[in-house]
C-alpha cells in the first residue's frame, strides 16, 4: 500500500519549527559551539597531513600533536606580523590625533564660511556628542573587554578540540556510520569524503586568496604612498574573508587611517587600489583559485552572513560560509533535502536551461492532465 504525500503545508510547518528549533539551538550553545565548530573545520583541514605522518610510523597521538604545534606555529608568526604593525601604529597615534584636530578645525570654518554656521552651534553638537559618547563608555569597555575574554578562551579552546578531534577522528566516523542504516552507509560514506574534500580545498584556496589580496594591496598601496600599507593590506585581507561586508569594512578602516595620516588625494587613491583589488578578487581569485566544488550563490551568502553574526556575533560571520558549505553537501546528499540544495546552489548554464526545461515540461502535464 503506498504513502499518501504529506500536505504541503505540513512539510512547510515541520521544515520551519525545526529551522527554528536549530537556530534557538546554535543562540544558546554558543559559548560550547563557536569553538567546537572551529575546531571541527580545523580538523579537517589537518586530517590529511596527520594521515601522512600515521602512514609513516608515526603513533596517531604524535601525529596530531606534531600537526597542531606546527599549525600553531604558523598562526603565532602571522599574529606577531600584525602585532608589530599594531605597535608601530599605536607609537604614531598622537600625531594622528593631531592631524584628526587639524582636519575637524579645517571642517569647521569650511561651513563657517561656505554655509555661515555659527561656531556655538558646531561647539553645542561636538559638546552633545561628546557627552553621548562618554555615557556609552563603560558598555563599550565591557563589550571589549567581553571581547578580549572570549578571545583568549577561544585561542585556548581550539586548539584542545582540535587536537581532540584529530586523536578520535575515527572514533567520531564510527559513531556517524553506526548512527544510520547498513543502506545508507554508501551516503554517509559519499558524504563524510565530500565534505573532508570541501573544507580542505576551501581552506587550502581561502589561504592563497588572501595571500594574494594581502600582495596586491601592499603593492598599490605602496605605489599611492600611503602610510601603514603593510598593516592595511593585512586588515583587508583578513576582513575579506567576510563575503562581501568584509571590503566594505576594510575600505572604512583604511579611508579613516589613511585619512588621519595623509592627504585626501591619497585617501581617493586608497579607494581606488581596494576597489580594484576587490574587482579582481571578486571575479578572478574567487571563483578559480579557491576552488570549492560546492557553490553557493550571493544571496543565501549574504543571507547567511547576516544570521551568522546575529547568532555568534564576528566568529558567525567567519564560520557562515564553510557551514553553508557542508550543508550544501549534506543537502545534495540527502534525497528529502535536495531542495533546499538547490535553494542554496547557483543556477547558471546548462542547469538553468534544464531547469527551465523541466518547468515547462512540468507545465504542459499539468496542462493535459487538466483537459
């Protein structure tokens, strides 16, 4: 006897009480999540190397350990990098005060003089804004400093999971595989290894990309004469791993450094090499030399991003694309969850042609169905 198909309505309901469900979940286990999520996509990226070392007689606790001293190794160098640049930064911050004061007076009598403001009503809106300022104050320094705790615990936390995870790898894949029918074993397996090829191409791609961006944006900014291009090109480099908000924060921060430290010209020409820089990024670096096999399109990008930083704040918008990523595979992999794949795939060349083929095929049957 066949099944009669659910009313749409039903799935709808079910589809969005556990989206919600999930979301409240990721919300209140984020403390738990964010780093184990971290840790997770770290791991797969790993997995390969600590292989190899296994393969060549290394015990499988040596192998992780040696893997995670040389992982952080290679974060501790980039860190320092940009420390240095940090201080150099900071030794400079009064003189950037001062050309901040002077740009404010210069301001100041330009609507003086163009728009005859009067200089007690500019003073009365610094004045108020000053006082907002201050009042805000104390939230902002424990924000910050909610910032700086969750940072270190996080720097603590990942690496711990990782080396977790890369020790008990196998065990975590005998858990999956026992966790679903002798029948679905060929998915599981078809889905635990695409998405292990996934994580580690987009990671193996988001390195060289923002190598690549960091080097053209240190070699325009150079040639402009801005000051600080090795620590601006450091900044737009690691931002641009925020699809499409993170330039536009970058371009903010550099126009205010730059802006303190230089002439309008070169604030314009600023512009201009992060402008480029995104250009060829956009449509040269990203789509060949990251490399993922799974696309997923600009707006369920942006979408994603968005709810990221809702749920998890700055980790979220980070960890939003490789997460839609693995979701991808797991909705490609699970025939009740095609749709959804395809709501999160793109939809160009042949697939759109068969996809409109389909739809009017789809139309015509209704349509003699009817008669």
């Amino acid at each position: 006897m066949e099944k009669t198909p659910l009313p749409f309505y039903i799935k709808l309901s079910s589809s969005l009480i556990s989206i919600t469900l999930i979301l409240l979940l990721l919300y209140l286990g984020k403390g738990v999540l964010i780093p184990l999520f971290f840790a997770s996509i770290f791991c797969i990226f790993l997995i390969r190397p600590c292989s190899f070392l296994e393969r060549h007689g290394f015990h499988h606790a040596v192998a992780a350990l040696i893997c995670m001293v040389l992982a952080i190794g290679f974060a501790s160098t980039v860190i320092y990098f940009i420390s240095a640049q940090l201080i150099t930064f900071k030794n400079d911050l009064p003189a950037l005060q001062n050309n901040l004061n002077n740009g404010f007076n210069n301001v100041q009598a330009y609507l003086q003089e163009h728009y005859h403001i009067a200089p007690k009503k500019i003073n009365s809106s610094i004045q108020n804004l000053r006082t907002k300022a201050l009042a805000n104050v104390p939230t902002i320094l424990g924000s910050t400093f909610s910032t700086l705790s969750g940072i270190i615990e996080y720097a603590v936390l990942v690496p711990i999971y990782t080396f977790l995870l890369l020790l008990y790898r196998k065990l975590v894949v005998r858990f999956l595989f026992a966790s679903f029918a002798e029948t679905q074993q060929e998915s599981v397996g078809s889905i635990l290894g695409k998405t292990q090829y996934v994580i580690r191409s987009y990671i193996v791609g988001l390195l060289l990309e923002m190598l690549i961006v960091a080097l053209m944006t240190f070699a325009g900014l150079m040639i402009v004469g801005a000051q600080y291009a090795l620590l601006l090109s450091f900044i737009v480099a690691i931002l641009n791993l925020i699809p499409y908000l993170g330039i536009l924060t970058a371009a903010i921060i550099s126009v205010i450094i730059t802006a303190s430290s230089g002439h309008p010209i070169t604030v314009l020409w600023v512009l201009v090499v992060l402008v480029v820089t995104h250009l060829i990024d956009s449509n040269i670096l990203l789509p060949k030399v990251v490399g993922s096999k799974v696309k997923i399109n600009a707006l369920v990008t942006i979408v994603g991003v968005i709810i990221g930083s809702e749920l998890w704040g700055i980790p979220g918008m980070f960890l939003a694309v490789p997460v839609m990523a693995i979701l991808k595979v797991l909705f490609d992999g699970i025939y009740e969850l095609k749709p959804w794949g395809i709501l999160l795939g793109e939809d160009e060349g042949t697939e759109k042609k068969n996809s409109m083929k389909e739809i009017k095929e789809r139309l015509k049957r209704m349509k003699k169905a009817k008669k």
